[in-house]
C-alpha cells in the first residue's frame, strides 16, 4: 500500500503542470459522456429543446467528441465538412456563440473601418461584401444589426464549402427578407468575381480549415478593391520568438502562447481538421498591410487563443497620404514615405523626381523612415503606422527593452502642469512648430483649442502615456458627443467602453493603441472607479487620500472644500482640520517620504528628489548638517516641499471652480465648473470640427527625447517644452565638480584616459549638454524653451547660460526665471515646482571650416577665455551671481579635456568623435557616411543629429 501511496504522490509531481489542462479534459469528456447517454436513451425525447437549454450543447458534444466522421477519403474537403457539420447545421449558431469569440469584434472593426472616408469606395456607390467560409450567415446577421445590410452594402455574397450550413445561410436570408444576399455553395479558391470588386472581404473561424490557405489568401488578395478593407477572425498558436524581427504586426500585446499551450491547443483542434498552425496568421500579415491586429483569449473555455485582424492592400493606395481627400491619386511607395519623413523630421518634402542628383547634405531620417525603406527593400509590408487612417503615431517596437520596463501601466493619468501658464509664456503661433513631452496629453490638447499651431510633437519613452493622448484624440475623430467624453475623461467611467472602442474608436486608433485599450477595458468600468481611480501612478495618491478621510472621518469635509466658493471658507477647511491629515508628520516619515511612494504615486524620480533635499541642505547651517542623518534630511526636506507646495495653492486658488489638479486628486474625478479646458463644451466642438482637423499636425513619438529631436532639421521648431524631464537626468556631485581641475593633456602625459573614467559627477552633465545642443540645433532663432523645475535654481541652468558662440564671443540663450515658490508665493495652480524658467535662442553658432561640431564645442572655447582672463574672470574661488557660492566645472573639464579638444576613445575605449581638422571624424556617423552618395557631404552645422 505505501509503494502504491509513493507511486501516486510521483504521478501528482509529475502532472502538476498539466493539471489545468488535465481537468479541462476530464470535464470535457465526463460531458461527452453525457450526451452520448442523451442521444442513445432518448433523454431529450420528453423535453422540447426550447425548454431544455443543455440539448444544443449536447448534441454539439456528441457530435465533436463521439460520432465518428463518416467523410470518405477521396470525398475530398467538402465530404469532410459535411460528415462534421450535417448533424449539428441546426445547432451550430446556438453552440458556436461561446466557442467562436471574436466574431462580433471583428465586424464591429471593420463596420468602423468603412465609415472613414478614406476606406470607402470611389464614386459613392456602396461597398461590396464576400463573407468567405460564412456557414450559416450569422455574421450577416450582426453586420445588419451593427449597420442594416439594405443600406449599407450594394451586395453581399456568401461563401461556403458545406451544403448544410449553406442551407440554413439560405433560411436565415428568408427569413429577414434581404434581397442582396447571395449564398454561393463552392470552394473559396474558386470564387468567380471581376478583380479588385470586392470592398470588404471578411473571414471568420474559416481560414483554419482550409487547407489550401495559401491559394485562398491570394485570391483574396486578387478581389481585393484598392480602398478595401480585409476582416479576420480565427484560432491560433505562436511564440513570441517568431515575430520579434517583424515591425509590421502592429503590436505584440498577448501575442505569445506559452510551449504547454501551442502544443495542446494545436493537437485539440487537429482531431477536427482545424489547423492553428502559426504560418496562416503570418501569411496574412504578409499579404495585407496590418491596420489593427489583436490577441485574445477565450477563458470561459479553457483559454483558447484567437486573433482579430484588420487589414488591407499593401500597395501604394493604401499607404497614400493621409491628408490627401477620398478620390486622390494613389501616390508611389517612396512618394508616400516621404511625405510621411518631411512631417516627422520638419524637413522640405522632396519627391521621387528630386532625388535624380545627390543631395547636398545627408537628409535627415526619422527612423519610422528607416523602418519602411528596409521593408520596401526586401518586400515586405510597411510598418502598420503607415496604414492608419490618420498619421498621429509613428513606428516603434513595443519588444524593446525601454518600452517593456513601463509593462501595461502608464505613470499619469493627467498631466501635472498648468497649460494655462506655458500658454501665456510662450504666446504660440498658427505657423509654430512645438516639441513637448506627452505625459497624459491633456495640456497638448489644450493647447491645440486654445492656440493651434502648424504642428506638435508629443514625446514619450512610455507607451501607455501614448496610447492615452491617442485614445483622447480618436474620441474627437471619431465625432464622440460631449458627453460621452465627458462621461470618459470627466468622470472617468463609461458604461460601454468596450462597445465604443469597437465600434467608433477603433478606426481612429494605431494597431498598438487598439491592443492595449482591448485589455484595459476595465479601466473605465464604473464599478473599478474609473479612470484616476485604477490607473497610473496617481491612483496611490487619489486611493490614500479617499482612505485617510474616510477613516479620520473628514469625508463630508473634503465635499464641503471642493464645493465652497470663497477662499476664506477654504482656508478655514485646510488649516482647521484636513491638513493635519495630509500634512502629519507620522503618515509622512512612514509612507510619503519613501523612495516607492515619491516615484510610484507622485512620479518622482529619486535624481528629482535629490534636487529637493539638495535646495533644503543649502538652508541648514553646517551644525544642523552634522546632527541630521540622511533620511531625516530627507523626510525635512520633501516635508518643507509638501508645505510650500499645498499651503499657497489653498490660500490663492480656489479649488471648486478654477483648481481642477487637486480637485481631481481630491474628488476623483472632476466637475463641469472645474475641469480642463479642453473638457469643455467649446472646446469639443472646436476640436471635432470637419473630423478633428486641429489634430491633423500631431505626431507622436515613442522613444527617447533626444533621439527624436536629433533626427529633426536645424532650425525647424519654435518652441519646445520639456517640462521637468531634466530634472531626471543624474545629480552631478557638486562637491566633486568643486574639487575638478582643468588638465592639460599635452602638459600632463601621464592623465591617461582610464584616470577619466566617467563617474557620477560627469553623467548628469554630459547627458544635459547633449540634450541642450540638440535643443538649440533644431530651434530657430528667436525659439523657446519652457522648463520646470523641482530646484530653485536647477544646476543645468548653468548650462545654457555658459554657452557661447566660438568666432563671435555672443551668447546664445537668455535665460529668465519665470517664477520662483519662495515666500508663499503660488507661481501657478499646481504650484509643484520650485521655479519656472524659459530660455530663448538669441543666436546661431558660426559654421566654420576647421571645426564642425555642436554649441558644446563652442562653450569649450568660451570657457578657456574665461580662464585666461580674455572672456570674463578665471575659475577660480569667485562665483558669478546666481552661483550659490560655488564653482561648477564644464563638461569637458570633468573630463579631464581642454581647448576643445574631442578624445578619440572614452573612458572604456570605444570610438566616439574624433577631433575634428578639417574633416569628419567617423564615431556614430560613420555608417551613415559610407552609404553617402558620392560628392554629398554632412550637414555643416551640427554633427551629432544621427
């Protein structure tokens, strides 16, 4: 007996993994079991079957799991069909709703898809539909719920191998009286239509058991009309390994079945000649150009994974200018391409015809670029972006290690600045070009109602910061009443979000964003609490806050705060009762001075709050200093923030009508009296007029700041926003950088490169240089630059105030604080940060023969005056006004560099810039260099745009 209690005890270890799967089977074949017993003891023959529900699903069973397949062999596909389907045709609509999902999804797309303009057919007549492998005519069904079939479509035909479903297909169309439905009993490789007549072509549940899909696929392709649009829905298996090279899936979000489960999955289905093999999918996805792709599961069976597809052409009229009107001339491929580049890089557009000479500079590329010529080149689909019905969302890899490390979340939910503000500072153009950080898009889209400018680049390393400012966008494209918009973003719930995504969003959304919108439905669901309430990082905030006064039983008095109309009342709620909540000292030291807390629920790097306890020590005496230890410096100073943050925001704004961050953070969600401008009813007509063509000059990118701005034209943009992002970039050491002398490498042999090794005191300030010269190449002359800061006086100011032009001496930014939190002054509505600065560019740098490089270059030189006395005071123990008393070193002084001059190798030996006489030096340009056409030569401004 204990041999046979051991033997057991390794079969359980040993079935562990499968367990899932291994009671699936059990239950599904204890079901089968059942109806076998229903059929052959005629239990169903006393209960009618529209009283009894279980008989479908058991004849279904039956029918799957026992009745042997009758077909002959040399019967072909036809007679395999009919052996599975002729016994259950009746049943099959009754038992296929749960186990084919998708359906719905798929033609809730593609009914979206033809209401765009651009995915209509030519001439105005109505499209045209071939629902192939359509079985009993369900789908037509619920296309004629979604759109009506009379109305919309000039003529429908259905195509299906098996004679049963056709004539239950055949029922259904008497039986709701279409008169332009056909049922076309034959095999999809033989469908006999004139070419490129068909306007929607739709495949549900069918693709997998055909087993000839190639020739299927080809002659979809063949009927395919130019604006048509391609609808899939189907099973399948695959790993995440297969598609990780390709850039034209539109998105990788769930894509990936684990080995357990392509292996069951696959040998399920076989038993019923249903073919989950990867290579279907991918010869879709290679065929037509991905518009939206998604991967789901089906968890009330098991987990069976299916996908949706929406597709079309991969030719030229489908990757045709966005902007261009339904009925234009289809443009060629590298035509499109670049029209495409001119908007993401603000260079001239060139056609085809101008690339006949060399150019005579290398062009400056943006990598979604980049991306499509290598596609075009080894004839493959372009990236899905280029397929989009509006050209908001530029091409990325959401397998990239940078983007992978946000998961699913995005950190704002709404933005932290006051638009209102950096409105009034920046007073913007209709012709401006703005670059700015995306964040939750809110202060893009008000600055778009209130003044629109030519175009707006929204960056943002996070996805989901993306996928948000572009579900808000489709809202308005999509032409979403106020108050659904309202009940969305104003409220934060919606009770149908999924039905609106389907249905009306998803023509108006990127392949990445529709997928993760997909499976965040719940996001909006009234019964998670909304939006502010379930995401981003200031749910901690929001979710803290509601506890705490529930608990100190304040509720009722955050109401009354957030309703009252004079600032005295306010006052007298803040300082009478809720601060001593918020503010208290024990909640404060526990949780909100905490590492997790500052970055998780108010999105505060630890390089940030470092600035902060920095400003805090510069007040302390050298004594208060020594008796403080680190984290008690620390909970002081993010303590003394919180204070000088929240008490003059109480005291000088009103937060039932004009305070909508805090009232949100308070309340959860916010008040038609108190809510962003671009939430308004004004606003929404202003910014859905003739289809959202105020959004027409967005283009958002998802990468890194520098790497988009690098790759844009010399003096192309008016003005950029970088809100507080440098303040993320590595605290230098300022004791370290006080301590730094300037070597001479000539005079010093012995200072080898290894003794310059890059440090902490160096990372920060490289970083920022390269950030400022990147700025200051692509703004024009008279350009701005808003920045906010969590310092008073952040330490990359310096930066921008030091540089000068090499030949000429002249600065080349005025730099002027816009407003600094000192003395209980509220320097805007949010009152987040310490200071506000903008920065002008006052000047170019003069191009010069010898040397071609970057304002770094330049500043190098203005900083050897400097210390010989020609250029201003030498760097000594002296501190210019505004040095707070200490010497900052320049970057190159950091690193051990003098009189501008570039080091061949860096720290760890790699190649970087070379110095520069005369010619180029072939660190990261190299490349791009060796593929010039002959005679062409590198931009003579800046070298460091690649």
């Amino acid at each position: 007996m204990a041999r046979v209690d051991d033997l057991a005890s390794k079969m359980r270890v040993q079935i562990e993994p499968e367990t899932g799967l291994l009671a699936l089977g059990v239950a599904i074949a204890f079901f089968a079991l059942f109806a076998f017993v229903a059929q052959y003891f005629e239990l169903s023959s006393s209960i009618s079957a529209d009283k009894f529900f279980l008989t479908p699903y058991l004849k279904f069973a039956y029918v799957s799991f026992l009745k042997p397949h009758t077909g002959q062999a040399d019967g072909g596909q036809q007679s395999a069909l009919e052996s599975f389907y002729s016994a259950q045709a009746s049943i099959y609509d009754a038992t296929r709703k749960r186990l084919l999902r998708g359906r719905e999804d798929m033609l809730g797309c593609v009914a979206a898809q033809l209401q765009v303009p651009t995915r209509r057919p030519a001439g105005g007549r109505r499209p045209v539909w071939f629902d192939v492998g359509g079985g009993t005519g369900y789908n037509i069904e619920i296309m004629d719920k979604l759109v009506g079939i009379e109305d919309s479509f000039e003529h429908v035909y259905l195509i299906d191998l098996s004679p049963s479903l056709c004539e239950v297909a055949r029922d259904r169309v008497k039986r709701f009286g279409w008169t332009n439905v056909s049922i076309l009993c034959q095999d999809a490789r033989s469908m006999h239509s004139r070419a490129q007549t068909a306007d929607l072509i739709t495949m549900s549940y069918s693709l997998s058991m055909i087993p000839d899909f190639y020739s299927v696929v080809d002659q979809v392709t063949t009927l395919l009309a130019p604006r048509g649009i391609v609808g899939i829905c189907d099973f399948y298996v695959q790993s995440i390994v297969d598609v990780s090279s390709r850039n034209w899936t539109g998105g990788t979000i769930n894509r990936h079945v684990n080995w357990l489960g392509r292996m069951f999955w696959r040998t399920w289905f076989d038993a019923d000649r249903v073919n989950l093999d990867a290579g279907r999918r991918d010869y879709v996805e290679y065929k037509f150009g991905t518009i939206l792709s998604a991967s789901e599961r089906n968890y009330l069976l098991g987990g069976i994974p299916y996908y949706l597809f929406i597709g079309c052409h991969i030719n030229a009229e489908a990757a045709r200018d966005p902007s261009s009107k339904p009925g234009s001339p289809a443009l060629s491929a590298q035509d499109s391409l670049e029209r495409y580049d001119s908007a993401l890089t603000e260079s001239p557009y060139m056609a085809p015809q101008d690339y006949r000479y060399p150019p005579p500079a290398m062009p400056v590329r943006s990598k979604s670029y980049e991306s499509a010529l290598v596609n075009l080149s080894s004839n493959l689909p372009l990236p899905s972006s280029f397929y989009q019905h509006h050209p908001w969302r530029t091409t990325y890899s959401d397998l990239l290690p940078k983007h992978k490390q946000f998961a699913s979340e995005y950190i704002y939910a709404f933005n932290w600045e006051d638009p209102a503000v950096d409105l009034e500072i920046l007073k913007l153009q209709p012709d401006d070009v703005l670059v700015t950080i995306t964040s939750a898009g809110d202060n893009i889209l008000d600055y778009l109602s209130q003044s629109p400018v030519k175009r707006v680049h929204a960056i943002d390393l996070n996805p989901n910061q993306n996928h948000l400012l572009e579900l808000k966008c489709a809202c308005f494209a999509a032409g979403l009443s106020h108050d659904e918009i309202w009940k969305m973003f104003g409220e934060g719930t919606h009770p149908d979000f999924r039905s609106l995504l389907i249905r009306r969003l998803s023509a108006h959304l990127s392949s990445n964003a529709f997928q993760f919108w997909l499976s965040h439905t719940s996001t909006f669901s009234p019964s998670s609490r909304g939006l502010y309430a379930v995401s981003g990082g200031s749910r901690h905030a929001i979710t803290l806050c509601r506890w705490l006064f529930r608990i100190t039983g304040l509720s009722q008095k955050v109401k009354t705060i957030c309703t009252v109309s004079t600032l005295a009342e306010q006052r007298d709620l803040w300082f009478g009762s809720l601060r001593r909540v918020l503010l208290s000292w024990p909640l404060h030291m526990a949780l909100v001075s905490t590492d997790w807390w500052c970055w998780k629920a108010a999105g505060v790097p630890p390089e940030q709050r470092q600035l902060i306890v920095n400003d805090y020590e510069s007040k302390l005496t050298p004594e208060q200093r020594r008796r403080m230890t680190k984290r008690q410096m620390t909970g002081e100073a993010i303590f003394k923030f919180l204070e000088d943050t929240l008490d003059p925001v109480v005291n000088h704004t009103l937060l039932s009508r004009e305070n909508y961050f805090y009232h949100l953070v308070l309340q959860g969600k916010y008040t038609k009296q108190c809510a962003p401008r671009w939430l308004g009813e004004r606003e929404h007509r202003r910014l859905s007029r003739d289809s959202a063509k105020l959004l027409d000059g967005l283009r958002i990118h998802t990468d890194e700041f520098l790497e988009v701005v690098k790759r844009m034209r010399g003096g192309s943009v008016s003005a950029v926003i970088v809100m507080d992002s440098m303040d993320w970039l590595e605290v230098p050491d300022l004791n370290a950088v006080k301590r730094v002398k300037f070597f001479d490498r000539a005079s010093k042999p012995e200072h080898n490169k290894r003794s310059r090794s890059k440090s902490r005191s160096t990372e920060g300030t490289d970083a920022a240089q390269t950030q400022i010269d990147a700025i200051h190449r692509v703004l024009r002359v008279g350009g701005k630059v808003l920045l906010r800061s969590a310092a008073l006086r952040p330490w990359y100011i310096e930066l921008f105030e030091r540089m000068e032009d090499e030949e000429t001496g002249r600065k080349l930014w005025q730099v002027k604080c816009m407003g600094r939190r000192e003395n209980g002054k509220c320097i805007d509505r949010v009152n987040m940060y310490a200071s506000c600065w903008l920065l002008v560019k006052i000047g170019d740098v003069t191009p010069t023969a010898s040397l071609v490089g970057s304002p770094t270059m330049r500043m190098k030189s203005a900083l050897k005056r400097r210390r010989t006395g020609s250029g201003g005071s030498e760097a000594s123990g002296t501190s210019s006004e505004g040095d707070e008393g200490w010497v900052r070193a320049s970057p190159e002084a950091l690193r051990g560099r003098k009189n501008g001059v570039v080091d061949d190798e860096d720290a760890d030996g790699e190649e970087t810039e070379t110095e520069m006489e005369g010619g180029r030096g072939k660190g990261r340009r190299g490349v791009l260099e060796d593929i010039m056409l002959p005679g062409a030569a590198m931009d003579g401004v800046d070298g460091e745009r690649f």
